[in-house]
C-alpha cells in the first residue's frame, strides 16, 4: 500500500512589527505506518484532534511523531501521541527510552525502508531532519524550516530571516532535498511540485 501525504494544516509566516508571527505546516502521512509531522503551536490541539478525524485517524494510531526541530511552533501538540515513537531533531524516543541516534553518523532513520525514512537536513538548526516518503505521485519531501515556503525559492531573504543557524548547511541540503523529492511540503507554506526548472535553477544560484 502506497503512502498517503495529507495535510492537517497550511503553515503560514510573516515579518511584523517587533517579531515574527507564524505557524508550522502540520502533515499525517498515512499507510503502514501512520505518521504525524510537526504538530504546531500548544494551542492547536483541537485543530490537530479534527484534522485527524477527517481522514479516520485517532491519535492512538499514530506510529511516529516527527518534530523536524524543536522550536515551539513544532512540537506543541506532541503530548496528545502518547503511544507514538517520537523523534524531535535528533533526538528519538518513547516514554523514557531513548535510542541511539544514526544522524550523527551520517545514516538515515528507516521506518520502513525506503518507501518511508527520515534523514538529516541540517541549516536552519544543527539537528534538522526531513521525512522522505514514496507515494503514487512520486517522492514526497516534509522537509520543516528547510524550506519556508515556495517563494523562498526566489527570495531566499524569506529563510534567512526566519532564522538559520547553518545557512551555507541550510543552502547545501535545500539543493539536494530539491534534487530527490517531487513535492515538498515546507514548514510554513503549503506542498508545491519540484519541476525540472526548478531543479535546473537550484545549481545556477550562487
């Protein structure tokens, strides 16, 4: 059975007087194994409890919880999985065990093989990782803050201002997310296709 991306939420961000306001991209990647990814701000629980109810998911039948990084806006609602593996950055665990984490080394994380594995992206923080899934329409990449949103494709002033504590890391892995993945969902806008343009222009900038 092929993967499903659904997505919960359409993150959003802006630049405003004194700060940022913003909120993440919340996606369930549904199959074998069901999947949550970034689950937004503490106060959006109930959007999160309806959004799974739409697609005939109850919170205990999330397998895994990924927090692309750990800023507030990504990991809010966590505590409502708690029959989930949950892996925030680096860092994976349920209840109180903690495993050994293969990002650090270089390897992916296989929730099931290849149709379904997370993978490092550092940049925007040094522990960024990105869900890489295989559905019926191609490789979909839930990559967080890697990417802002589509028109950070043109304007990258759009990521650099959102924070990045690696950028020329943050540039590498946008490049290669860009080369692998067919879709991207990024972590404050919603899922675009990556054309061949696309890629084509990612190696001509600088």
């Amino acid at each position: 059975m092929a993967y499903e991306v659904l997505i919960i939420h359409n993150g959003y961000s802006k630049v405003v007087e004194g700060g940022m306001e913003a909120n993440c991209t919340c996606t369930l990647i549904k199959g074998k194994y069901n999947v949550i990814v970034d689950t937004m701000t503490p106060w959006d629980s109930e959007l999160i409890l309806k959004g799974l109810e739409k697609y005939g998911v109850q919170p205990n039948d999330i397998h895994f919880i990924v927090s692309t990084h750990g800023h507030s806006d990504h990991i809010g609602n966590n505590n409502l999985f708690l029959n989930s593996t949950h892996i925030v950055g680096h860092s994976i665990s349920k209840k109180n065990l903690y495993f050994d984490d293969p990002f650090s080394e270089g390897n992916p994380y296989y929730i099931d093989g290849d149709d379904l594995k997370i993978i490092a992206t550092p940049g925007h923080t040094q522990t960024d990782v990105t869900v890489m899934v295989k559905t019926a329409d191609g490789i979909v990449a839930v990559a967080g803050d890697l990417f802002e949103k589509k028109e950070d494709l043109e304007n990258e002033f759009i990521w650099l201002s959102a924070g990045s504590e690696c950028p020329v890391l943050q540039k590498y892995n946008r490049r290669m997310i860009l080369q692998l993945a067919d879709y991207i969902v990024p972590g404050h806008g919603e899922m675009f296709k990556v054309t061949e343009e696309i890629k084509n222009k990612c190696f001509v900038q600088k």
